[in-house]
C-alpha cells in the first residue's frame, strides 16, 4: 500500500540515523494522511531538530550534542511506530472495532489503576473462603466471571497500545514480578505484550520482557518472556537501540540462557513442521491404526467390530499381527510426539469456531477450570472426573484443552460403551498411555505456549492482522531466530552447530545455509564444513560456483582432520566432478592406503584414469577387480569403456551385451554400448543403441557428440561423420 511505502521510508532514515530525513520522510506522510496529535508532535520534533542544527551551523560545541540527537532518533521511533499503529488500526475493520470499543469503556487504564485491580482479584478470591458455604460458588464464579471480562479487555488495550515511556514499561514489570498478582494473569500480560512488540519494536516492552525473563520466579511466566522478546527482536534497528544488543549480550554470558534459546529454536522448527507431520500422521498412521484395531468410525461415532470365529479358527497369528502393526504406528505416533512433533494440532484444528475463540485474550489464556465458560460447559456432566484427569495430566497445549471441554458432550457420545465403561470405572489415565515431562518443566511449559501462539496465527481468522511469526521466509525472519546478526560473534555460536544439524537432517537445506552464513571463523570448524557442503550442494539459492564452494569446505575439513574417510570421499568427488582427475586419483591413492578393503576406491581411481586417458594402465587393475567379482556391474562399466578406449572392441561389445540384456536397462550402458558400436565401424547397431538412449534419458542429439568429442575425433572420427550420425540419429 502508498502509506506503508511512506513509512519504509521513513524507518529506513531512521535506520542510517538520518534524522532530518526521517522527519521530511513523516511531514510527506501526514501531508497525505493527516492526523492531529501526530502532526503536533512531528512540528515539536522539527522545532527542536532545526535549532539544534541552527546552533550546530554558528559554531556552538554542544557537549550534550549526542545525547540529544540520540534521544531524538528515539522520539522519532515513536512517532514512527504510533503513526504505523494508527494506520494499521484505521485499515483493518476488526481491529479498529476492537480499539473503538476499549476507548468507549469507562474504566480507568492508569498503571496504578490495573495493579489495584489484578491485586484486589487475587484477595477477593481469597477472601472467599471466609463466606458462608452456600455462598461461596456463587461468589466465586461472580469474581471469576468479571476478572476475565477485564482481562480480556486489558489484553487488548496492552497489544493497541502505543509505544510505551521507560516509567509505564518499570511500572508493568513490577506487576510481572509481584508475588501478589495471579500467576495466569501474569502470563496474558506477558502474550499481550508479545503480540504487540511483534506488530511493532517497542525497546521499553522488549526491556520489559528480558527483565521479566530474568528474573521472574514463575516459570510459565518466564518462558512466554523468553518466547516474547525472541519473537520480538528487531536488529535492524541497532543502530537507534543499542540497548537491544547490549541487553541481548549480557544474557548470552548464561549457560542456562543459551540452552534455553537452543531449545526454544529447535521447538520452533518443530513448529513450521506442523502441517507436514500431521498429513504423515493422516496418510501413513491413522490407516494402519484404524485397519488393524476393532473400531469402525461412522457418520454415528466409533463402533466395535464383531470378530469373526472363522478367521480366529483359519488363522490364529492374524490377531498377534495385527496388533503388533497396531502397535508400531502408535510408537511411530510417540516418537514423532517425543522429538517435538505437534500431533494434536490436526485434530484440534477443526475445534476452533466455538464463540469462545472470537476473543482474541482466549487463545493465550492458561487453561483453569475456573474459567465461567469452563464450569458452565462441564458442571453435572457424565465422566468429569475422567475429563478433568485427561486434561490436566495430557500434553495438550491450553487452546486444545480449552476445545476439547466444549467439544467435550459431542464427542463422547459418540465413543463405544466399552470405552464409556472404563472412564466411568476410573480404569484409564493418560499417563499409561503417554509419558510426559512434569508440567512444571521449562521444555514443556514453552513447547505447550509454542503451540498455543501456532494455532492462533494458523487458525484465528483474523489472523492476517499480526505479523506472521511462523514464516520461513520473511527477512530475518522470527522462526530461524538463530541466523539473526543479533546473536552473531556471541557464546551462542557454540549451539549453531546442533541446530543447523536438525535443519539438514530435516532437509531444510536453504535455512541451514541462512545459519551457517553466520558463523564466525573461530567457529567453522570440521562439523561446520561438511553441513555447509550439504547445505550447498541442496539449496535452492546459491547462484555462484557450488563446486568451488563445496571444494574449498572439504579443503578446510581436510586440514582439521587429514585422514577423515568421508571427507576424502567428498573431496575426491569434487575433483571428479571439476575435471581435476589426476587431483582425484591422488586423493583415492590416499583413501586406498587407510581402506584398502575397499574395492570401490580401487575401481574410483580406475575412472580417473580413464578420463585421463591413461587407458593400458588401468586394465591389468580392472581385469583383476573383474575376476574378484565377475558379477558386479560397476566394474563391468569401467572395464568396458577402458576397453573401448584401448580399441579392444568385441571384448568390451560382449560385456556391453551383458549389461544392457537387464532390466531395466541404465540409460549410460546404451550410451557407451553405441560409442563402442561406432568406433568398431559398426554404424547401424550405433544409431539403434544411442536411439535407445535417447528414449531412456532426458538429453539430446547434440549433447552425445559434444560429451565424448574429444575421444570421438580421437578415434579418426571426421566432422562430417560427427554431422551424419547425429542426423541420422534424430530420424
């Protein structure tokens, strides 16, 4: 759109620090789309940019020069960033109902005004137990009920807020510290806060958040912090923020820091992986599940099948089979669930559009059974005891148990009694089923948010209001946190190694070079060089000369680890594959001495030499690999091409016959089968062999002249036979 290039224009100033540019960049903008109270503060700013730089011009030394400047790159910023939000706001009908409805309350939003609040909640609640017995539900669910209509509604005030002042910012993270709010109100502060900073950098909310991080004493507080201050970076701003590097720093000195933000970019690559790994669920799981169980799903519910007696009589292993398949897709199923695959997102996706989801505070809310909507949907039913013992010793994430109790009736009455009879009879746990982490563990409490955030950004339809946090390819992007310059030359660089490890093992080859382009020399060491030869050798983005590349990382493999076989290996198929035979047959030379079991060096330098010419010398070597192992079709190729090379063609034409007699034909035993046929005069059978080539490949006429050309005309093959046989090929 017209105003966010405006904008851009004005952020970019700001980033080169160009702050009288960033000013005429905001006047061009408010000339287009006026707004009162920013143009007020833009005309306070240029006075104040014009008389420092009215002084600057007569000569004045300003010792407090930088300092001002400074802090007017900052107040820019904001102007900036509220101006941003104002827009943003203003286009998009949802959030601007959201914004006009918080400014149509009555309630005070002072700082002093919300702590009373979420304190008083806290003591009321307590205070409860004082009451008489038959009042106190009431009275509870009457707290319960106006707390979480105000939480709501604070949640959105904080993520439409403005950008905030240093003292609002101090004020909010006493609260986050403070023993006497409620832990869960602590952690939708801190969501809203994270869907704020990522519409919009905030460095008092990002200062807010590390602060919270480290020193919060409530772990589910302090691991939304981590996630919220890592998905709300911005380093291109470095250059206004400093204090975002610095900040960023000091907590890389902490073992325990780095291995959290190890941890939480491995949970997020997980993450992106979400859909992916339900369809393998779906199409490879599910139906061997279903195919070998008792249970028939209907448009009614699941059914049990009956047994057939003849088949127990015919076939009595069957069931021990079919249990056993049985069991190995559920341990495929955990496997994927224990390396941090999501496998209930699938399931639950389709549970998202009950009214309690139209709230945007809902999706981040930790799950309490105390919530209005919660008890309203539960009280008095069948199996709750079940349910609740489900719910609070599963894996679900929050959003999914928040679905799963208003789905709760619909879809227990459609399970088979048998399944009924068990949870009435208190005779299943998910525990037996599933072995999880304690609840309390950091990996869990950030894996089980993690997925919150994922449903919402994939699933809320308003979605495409935020900025995206789970996308691959948005320009330092939030999901490869890692490959930001913010963490580059840090202590962090010591965990690179196992992410982008997990990132070629998954065959994300493009995010693994986007890591490992920001390594620093002191840690490239030999794990570093061969994934780079992966990543390089499997990316869709590199435009320069992979194989030099790829060359040059063997290289410095080779020189932290001389003898390294699979180093070796990958060098020499560099070599080969550059042209550089003699290179590579020294480099088999080499391989031989450390495994000289192995014949298939032995047979790799042989090629070398044939594309050397060297044709005499290495037949003595083929006709003994040949007699070792008269069966292997490898050393029948390059014993026959060396005898064609030698001109010994009927040999090489009967072991040519043997190899293009099986099934299927590889398409280069037609091709060499006709250079033979060619060079022993024998044109017709050549045309027929290289037609046949020609109809197992993808390549063309021309392109059989011009691989061999050099030994064609070394043969005494003419350039006008050249032109013949390739016309006679194309009829």
């Amino acid at each position: 759109m017209e105003h966010n290039d405006a904008l851009k224009r004005v952020l970019a100033a700001l980033s080169n620090r160009n702050a009288g540019r960033a000013l005429t960049e905001m006047a061009n903008f408010l000339a287009v789309w006026p707004n009162s109270s920013q143009q007020a503060e833009l005309d306070s700013l240029r006075n104040e940019y014009e008389l420092m730089a009215r002084y600057w011009r007569q000569g004045f030394k300003e010792p407090q020069l930088q300092a001002l400047y400074d802090g007017m790159l900052h107040r820019i910023y904001s102007l900036y960033a509220n101006t941003s939000l104002w827009r943003r706001l203003g286009g998009s009908p949802f959030m601007s109902t959201i914004y006009s409805n918080l400014m149509l309350q009555t309630r005070e939003w002072s700082v002093a005004n919300v702590r009373q609040e979420l304190e008083s909640y806290v003591s009321d609640i307590a205070m409860v137990e004082f009451e008489p017995a038959n009042k106190q539900a009431a009275r509870r669910d009457e707290l319960n009920t106006r707390h979480y209509e105000r939480m709501s509604s604070l949640f959105d005030y904080i993520w439409t807020s403005r950008t905030w002042t240093d003292a609002m910012a101090t004020a909010f993270e006493d609260m986050l510290l403070s023993p006497t709010i409620d832990a869960n109100d602590q952690q939708l502060i801190v969501s809203a806060l994270t869907l704020s900073i990522i519409n919009m950098f905030d460095m008092a909310k990002f200062r807010l958040l590390v602060h919270v991080y480290q020193q919060s004493s409530v772990e589910s507080v302090r691991q939304r912090a981590l996630v919220g201050w890592v998905m709300g970076r911005c380093f291109t701003l470095s250059r206004i923020f400093p204090e975002e590097k610095r900040l960023v720093d000091d907590m890389l000195e902490d073992l325990k820091t780095r291995q959290e933000l190890t941890e939480l970019q491995i949970q997020m690559i997980y993450c992106i992986n979400t859909e992916s790994d339900n369809e393998k669920i779906h199409s490879e799981i599910m139906p061997e599940l279903i195919r070998n169980n008792h249970l028939r799903i209907t448009r009614d519910g699941i059914e049990e099948m009956e047994g057939d007696p003849l088949e127990d009589i015919l076939h009595p292993e069957a069931e021990d089979e079919r249990m056993e398949k049985m069991e190995e897709s559920f341990r495929k199923m955990l496997d994927m669930h224990k390396q941090g695959s999501d496998i209930y997102y699938s399931g639950f996706s389709q549970m998202k559009r009950f009214p309690f989801f139209q709230r945007i505070s809902n999706w981040f809310l930790p799950f309490s059974f105390d919530h209005p909507e919660v008890k309203k949907s539960i009280d008095g039913l069948k199996y709750e005891a079940f349910l609740k013992r489900l719910l609070m010793s599963g894996s679900f994430c929050s959003s999914d148990k928040y679905s799963f109790v208003f789905a709760y009736q619909k879809v227990f009455e459609r399970l088979p009694q048998s399944m009924l009879d068990l949870m009435a009879h208190d005779e299943v746990s998910m525990d037996e089923l599933i072995v999880e982490p304690k609840n309390s563990e950091p990996a869990f409490i950030r894996r089980t948010y993690l997925q919150d955030m994922y449903r919402f950004f994939r699933l809320f339809p308003h979605a495409g209001q935020f900025d995206h946090p789970f996308l691959k390819d948005r320009e330092l992007g939030h999901v490869l946190f890692f490959a930001s310059p913010l963490f580059q030359n840090t202590p962090l660089e010591n965990h690179f190694n196992k992410v982008a490890a997990l990132l070629i093992r998954q065959k994300q080859y493009d995010e693994a070079l986007r890591l490992l382009q920001r390594y620093s020399d002191t840690s490239k060491n030999y794990q570093y060089y061969m994934m780079m030869v992966s990543a390089l050798q499997h990316s869709y983005t590199v435009q320069t000369d992979i194989l030099s590349e790829v060359r040059q990382c063997y290289e410095q493999a080779l020189q932290q680890k001389p003898d390294d076989e699979r180093a070796l290996q990958g060098y020499a198929r560099t070599l080969f594959s550059q042209n550089k035979y003699t290179e590579a047959a020294e480099i088999y030379n080499r391989l031989m001495l450390i495994n000289p079991e192995k014949k298939s060096l032995e047979l790799n330098k042989m090629v070398c030499l044939t594309k050397l010419g060297q044709y005499e010398e290495a037949l003595n070597t083929l006709y003994r690999l040949n007699y070792e192992a008269p069966e292997d079709d490898n050393t029948i190729r390059v014993l026959a091409w060396t005898l064609t090379g030698v001109g010994k063609y009927e040999q090489a034409l009967l072991l040519y016959d043997k190899l293009v007699a099986k099934e299927p034909v590889t398409a280069d035993d037609l091709l060499n089968q006709g250079y033979c046929l060619w060079f022993a005069g024998n044109i017709d059978a050549a045309i027929n062999s290289f037609r046949r080539y020609l109809s197992e490949s993808e390549e063309s006429v021309e392109s059989i002249i011009a691989n061999e050309r050099e030994l064609i005309v070394e043969k005494g093959i003419t350039e006008p036979e050249m032109m013949m046989m390739a016309d006679s090929i194309s009829f």
